[in-house]
C-alpha cells in the first residue's frame, strides 16, 4: 500500500504580493490534474515538469 504524506500548508501571501497584476497565473494542481509529471512543447521542444516526493518541481529538456 502506498500512501502520500499530506502537502504542507504554505503562506502564499508572499508569493503572490510578487506577482504582478497583469501576470497569468495557474496552479501546479490545475496543470498536473493529479499526476506527477506532464509534457509542455515549446518552440520546438519538449520539457517534462515533475513534481518530487518532497513537492518540489522540476523541469527538465
């Protein structure tokens, strides 16, 4: 059985006093809709984001 350790709750208020007004945002869950990893194409490429086990993402080339 495998089981997740629950995400700790983070104070966003920081973060988002950064971001501009007129910035897009999305949210990490919204793109990953419950996997750990997805493909974006870019220009030509592709890149593969990744959340770790620790909740932390990668994007890798």
């Amino acid at each position: 059985m495998t089981t997740t350790a629950p995400r700790p709750v983070q104070d966003t208020s920081s973060v988002a006093a950064q971001i501009p007004e007129s910035a897009q945002t999305i949210d990490s869950e919204d793109l990953l809709k419950g996997s750990r990893q997805l493909f974006i194409t870019h220009r030509g490429s592709i890149y593969r984001l990744l959340e770790t086990r620790n909740g932390k993402l990668i994007l890798q080339k």
